[in-house]
C-alpha cells in the first residue's frame, strides 16, 4: 500500500534529485517547478532575473528544501553553461551532483503575419525556444549521462499543426521535436531518455486576455469543451520524469484536450 504521508519517502519518486527548470517564474513553468518539488526534487529554478524566479523557488523550497532561483539569457550559450556548471556544483539534492532533471519551458511569441514579420523577430523567437533548449542540453548532457537523467522539451500543438501569424513560433517548436528525438537516440545507451510535451490552449497569462466571446468559442473548438491549465501540463512532465517514463523516449506527448485529434 503507498503511503499518504506526504512526509513519507515512498511518496517522493524524485527525492534525492536536481530538476533544472526553465521559464520557472510563472505558469507552465511555476506548475511545473511546483509539482516536481512536490515529487521531492530540488528544483533549480531559471528564469530572465534571478528576482522573476524567487518567489517561485521561495514556494519550492517549502515543500522540498534547497530549491534556488536563478537568471539567464537562455539564448547566450556561454552564461548557459557557466549557469550549468554552478547548479552543478551548488545543487546535488541528497545524490549525485545535478541536474539530473532537465525541463526546457522557455519560451516568447512575437505574432505577427509573415510578410510583416521582421527578420528580429523571427530570430529572436529561434534563439529562445529553440537554442535556448539546445544550449541547456548541451551543457547538462555529462551529468544527464552519469545520472540517466531525463530531458522534457516543452513544445507545442502549433508544432504539429501550424498557426496562421506564428510561422517563427511554430517553427522553433516544430524544431524542439525534432532536437527530442536525435538527443533520444544520442543518449539513450547512457539510459537517458528524452521526450517533448505538446499543449495546448493552456490558461496562461496570454490567453486570460482574451474577451469572453473568444475564450467561449475557443473552448468550443476543443473536444473536451475547455482550455488546459498549468497543472494539466505539470502532471504529463512529472510522469515523463518519475518512474513511469523509464521506458519512454523521442516520444512527443499531447497534452491538449483533444484539439489536434
């Protein structure tokens, strides 16, 4: 029988671990950093300013202590790894040196249409979403090989379906999955696996400013008649992480109500 002690070990499939978190400071990334706190990690949380992800390391660390908040340009691949090598050697969460989790959340939109798109914005979307994910993988792939870590890329169902006005988005998405599957292969002899999380219509802080008449007939265009919440997104992760993604690699997990069915 599991235990409902939340204080129980056996309650804690991710104790003794470092869960290196990008985008941490709100929504998608917050529920995530949360939930696998929750699980026992001790969460590196990594967002623009060290200040945009205290508060988020701060509600970590009461749950699983240690967790601690950090600020990087994901794009500049040398702050990166300078910020990979100090998690490593200032976070080992009770075991081998971190991180042993790796979640690329991340990311920016600058929407426009693609004959007004300017070639700064398009770049700039390139360089966060999709460098950004490279550059962490890069620098954390030796301790992922010692620890058979895992990698989840947070992605999107625009990847797999296209958006009118979103060609740099959806692009830099569409290349997170094809990133997820060569660093599977690449790394899998090292027990490494790596998968990608495809939501959906998420309720974020982009879509709360939507009127009602657009969030009523957005919900309607989803099977499951609602838009996704954080924690919808928190949960597929902290699957893919726990015990039950052992097996799992290069997969790309939708995780949006039906929308993309």
């Amino acid at each position: 029988m599991t235990s409902s002690d939340p204080n129980d070990s056996s309650s804690k499939p991710l104790a003794g671990q470092v869960a290196l978190v990008t985008g941490a400071s709100r929504g998608i990334g917050q529920a995530i950093a949360i939930r696998l706190a929750q699980d026992g990690a001790q969460v590196a949380c990594v967002a623009t300013s060290q200040e945009n992800a205290q508060p988020v390391a701060d509600a970590c660390s009461a749950i699983t202590p240690g967790a601690r908040a950090f600020g990087v340009d994901v794009s500049d691949t040398d702050a990166v790894a300078a910020l990979v090598k100090q998690i490593s050697s200032s976070m080992d969460g009770g075991g081998k040196a971190g991180p042993h989790i790796l979640v690329n959340n991340a990311g920016i939109t600058r929407d426009q249409i693609l004959m007004r798109m300017s070639e700064e914005d398009f770049d700039r979307v390139l360089d966060v979403n999709l460098k950004g994910a490279w550059n962490f993988i890069k620098a954390s792939t030796r301790a992922l090989m010692k620890n058979g870590g895992r990698v989840v890329n947070i992605t999107s169902v625009v990847a797999l379906t296209g958006n009118a006005g979103q060609a740099n988005y959806a692009a830099s998405k569409a290349g997170l999955i094809g990133l997820t599957l060569s660093v599977a292969k690449e790394l899998a002899s090292r027990g490494v696996c790596a998968n990608a999380v495809a939501p959906g219509f998420i309720e974020t802080d982009m879509t709360a400013a939507l009127d009602d008449k657009a969030r009523s007939e957005l919900a309607a265009s989803i099977p499951l008649a609602r838009m996704g919440t954080p924690n919808d997104i928190a949960g597929a992760v902290a699957y893919l992480v726990g015990p039950g993604g052992a097996y799992i690699t290069g997969q790309t997990l939708v995780v949006d109500g039906g929308l993309s069915v």
